[in-house]
C-alpha cells in the first residue's frame, strides 16, 4: 500500500518484528507502517523472512527497520523520517549505545545504518502497546507464513 503525494513531506513509521511461535527457531515476520504528518496511513508492508535456523525476535525486528527504511530511501517526497519500534536492542545498536556482538546481526546493523544515513532518520524506542499497528502487521504476516502451500 502507498499513498505517498509527490509533495515532500514528513513521516512517522512504526516498525516491529516477531519470530513465533518459539524464539529461536520460529516463523521470523516483519511489518512496518507509514503515516504523514497528520497521521494518515501512507504506506505499510509486512513479510515473512523463513522459519527455523537463525529465524530470531532480533533479526525480525532489524528487518522490520530494514524493510521501512529501504521503502523511505525509494521514496523522493519524504523529507524527514521518524522511525519507532519496541525493540531496545536494536535502537539502542543501531544508535550506538550498545555494541552488537552477534555475528548474524551484524550485517542487519551495518545495513540499518547505511539506510538510517541515507534518509537522515531518526531512531526511537517505544512502548510495546505503542506499537499495536506495526503488531498486527507482523501477526498477519506469520499467519499467512503457516498457511500451507496449495
């Protein structure tokens, strides 16, 4: 979904991932949502990345910033990006408050900054009941993720 004008302008984005329905091992899933300054939902994704192996709650949520980020790097009209999720880990990585000593990670980091450079964005933790859009996304995402191929 993008509704995005092609007037500049700035946005809020909410992103969140899970890794269901056991962390490690589980369905990895990402949603992130964008909405313009007067809170109109402008845009918003989801997706599964695998199941099993190297599948955690960190490399979802990392995605998940990933994914929202990427989408405001292709998008010219945006301006100024804020960017909320409910993972401290990762904003306080990303940021550089913490060191990030997990080698799967690290890639998500380097790709995450990159991306939180190119858009000039910002990165700020908040509550998970802040977070409820976002939330769903990533609960539709693992649902669709475990209904079987046909």
């Amino acid at each position: 979904m993008n509704k995005l004008s092609q007037q500049a302008c700035n946005i809020t984005i909410f992103a969140d991932g899970l890794c269901e329905p056991r962390n490690p091992g589980g369905f990895a899933c990402w949603g992130w949502v964008a909405l313009s300054s007067d809170n109109e939902e402008i845009a918003s994704s989801r997706g599964c990345i695998g199941q099993g192996e190297g599948m955690t709650n960190n490399v979802a949520e990392y995605r998940a910033v990933i994914e929202a980020l990427d989408w405001a790097a292709r998008n010219s009209s945006v301006r100024t990006v804020e960017v909320f999720t409910d993972s401290q880990l990762v904003v306080r990585q990303i940021n550089g408050q913490w060191a990030c000593r997990a080698a799967n990670l690290l890639p998500l980091l380097e790709q995450a900054r990159t991306l939180m450079e190119q858009t000039r964005a910002t990165l700020r933790w908040i509550p998970r009941e802040q977070n409820e859009r976002a939330d769903r996304l990533t609960r539709i995402a693992y649902k669709e993720a475990r209904k079987p191929a046909r």
